[in-house]
C-alpha cells in the first residue's frame, strides 16, 4: 500500500497497536503525527522512530478540543486507537474510561468535518459480541451483548459515528478487532496468548486458568495495523459508514488450545484448570466481510508466534514482566483528572 502524500493522524500511537501501526505507515511513505498521552510512560515505544523527518509526536489528551484540533489540522486521515484499552483497566477507573472512551471520542466525530478531515477509522472490539452461541459465527449484524464498561464504552461510539458518518463528509470506518497478539514496540504481556506464554515460560508455579472452553478470536497486532491501512486505501463507497470485524476465522482458539500450543514448546508445563471465572464471554466471530469486501487477510498464526515469543522470555528478554505497567494496562498515570 502505497501512502505517499497522505498525512495520517494515529491518536494513540505510542501504543500496543499503536507504535506497530506508525512504523507501518512511516514503511509507506505516509507522514504521520501521533498524539498519545503516554499515560503508560510508553514514549519509548517510537524512541526508534524520531529521526524519521516525517514523524510528529505531539505529548497531549485527546479529551482537550483545542490539542486535538491543532494535531489534526491539515491532516487527510485519524485512526483512533487511544482509550483505556480492556476490561481491567477500565474497572479500575470507570469514570475515567467513560471520559475517554466515550465522551472524547464522541466530541472528536463531531468535530472532524470543521477540521476537514477526509478519513476516519475507529478502532472498537470483538469483545462487543460478550456472549454469543459460539456454534455460530458472529457477523457484523449479530446483536451484540456487552459484559463490561470497556464494551459498553466501545458501542456507544459505534453508535454515534455511524449515525454521524451517514450524513458528514468525512468517511468513517467502525473496525471490531479480534483480541490483540504479537510483539510491539510497547509489549503487552496482559492479554490472553503472551500471557499464558509468559506465565508458563518464566515460572514453574503452575498456570492457573479459568473457564478453559470459553472461545475468542485472536489476531496479530501487524495484521491489525495492516486493516486500518486496508481500509485507508479503499474507495470511500466501500468503507463509509461500515462495521467490519477484523481477524481471520482459521484464529479462533479457547483458553485451553492456547495453553496446548504453549506447551508444544514446553512439554513439561504445569496446569491448573478451574471454572468459575468473572469473565463470562465465549463467541466466535465471521470475518467474511472484511475478506470479501475489502480482500484482506491476516498473515500471521498464534501457532507461528508462540514458539519464538517463548524462546524470548525463557532466553530472558523481558526480565521484568509480571505486573510492570511497561509490559500491560495495569495503571494510569498522567490522566487522573475526569475533564467536564
């Protein structure tokens, strides 16, 4: 994909998916200005990327109208990947994810067309479906069954920019992403796939795993990356206003197959497998219409990526990973005030 000439926001780019995504669109010749909060003190997540003469870092909060305002002037696209990412995190601080997730992302949709943006992607997740008979495949038309303030937060955006994007210039993209893997400039050892492999490669206590039946799709956070620039380079006709589900059916997996591939690399791992969990989502999702409309598919497996992660942290590569807000979103800093 070629993205020369285009200049693209990403709010949210010194993140998980975020600094993946910059890099990516930096390879094809985009310019590209990032405004994170660095509320993770991640800005070494793009140290390897500022002496790229067409990255702009802009440290601010996308909740300040006038900061988001400034950055986005002149540019043609926003990829919005920045909120309180996960269910964890936005328990800890409910008031806060409805800050960001849902008000500041609400203000920003109203704002696009004064500020003369073309493009608008917003990145939203699988986890939207909660519960869904997973003997089906949950298309973008499913009813969706939230289990969390970080879903209900994810929806209520959703809803308001397509009701806006209907009827605005701009073209806005809702993306439901499959629950993220692979490796980042901004690690993240708190989601599901790196977790197990850090847990069960790092320790010899057993790995304690509830609910192991329960299914979710998986995807990498390059392949990710690679949907919000598919959908950037398509014809607006194909993209306005749609929901599309991002991942690839063969990367549906439950707990417990994750665990079985991590042990193909460490036989002799212990398990602990116990029901009773307060997470309750089980669902499998269709990811037809992003592959049929828009002729994407993902490049990478869990099965390909494990065997190389565990080898990194059994070779001690990520020494301190347990608990350190370097490595997951287990703490906030610099944003603990709820702006009115």
């Amino acid at each position: 994909m070629d993205f020369k000439n285009r200049k693209v926001l990403v709010v949210g780019g010194a993140g998980y998916v975020g600094s993946v995504l910059t890099t990516l669109l930096l390879d094809a010749g985009a310019q590209v200005r990032v405004l994170d909060q660095l509320i993770y003190d991640n800005g070494f997540a793009l140290q390897h990327l500022l002496d790229n003469d067409r990255l702009s870092f802009v440290r601010g909060d996308l909740r300040d109208a006038a900061t988001f305002a400034r950055v986005a002037d002149g540019v043609n696209d926003v990829v919005l990947l920045a909120s309180l990412v996960g269910d964890p995190i936005c328990k800890k601080y409910p008031e806060l994810a409805l800050d960001v997730n849902q008000r500041a992302a609400m203000r920003i949709i109203e704002s696009l067309d004064r500020l003369g943006v073309e493009r608008f992607v917003f990145a939203s997740t699988c986890s939207n479906y909660g519960i869904h008979d997973p003997a089906t495949l949950a298309s973008e038309s499913a009813q969706l069954n939230p289990q969390s303030l970080y879903a209900k937060t994810k929806i209520a955006v959703e809803q308001r920019l397509l009701e806006v994007a209907k009827q605005s210039e701009f073209a806005g993209t809702v993306l439901r992403v499959a629950t993220a893997y692979g490796c980042s400039p901004r690690m993240r050892f708190d989601l599901t796939v790196s977790q197990f492999a850090w847990e069960i490669a790092s320790s010899e206590q057993p790995l304690l795993v509830y609910d192991a039946d329960t299914w979710r799709p998986y995807c990498h956070v390059r392949d990710i990356s690679k949907a919000v620039m598919t959908v950037l380079s398509q014809p607006v006709e194909r993209v306005r206003a749609e929901v599309f589900n991002v991942g690839a059916d063969a990367q549906h997996f439950t707990k417990r197959m994750v665990v079985e591939e991590v042990q193909k690399q460490m036989p002799s791992a212990k398990i602990e497998y116990r029901a009773g969990d307060t997470d309750p989502r089980n669902y499998r999702v269709s990811f037809a219409k992003i592959a049929e409309r828009l002729g994407f598919q993902c490049d990478h497996s869990v099965q390909r990526y494990l065997p190389a992660l565990v080898d990194a942290v059994r070779a001690g590569v990520f020494p301190s990973a347990s608990g350190n807000n370097r490595y997951g979103n287990y703490e906030v800093r610099h944003l603990a005030q709820v702006l009115t």
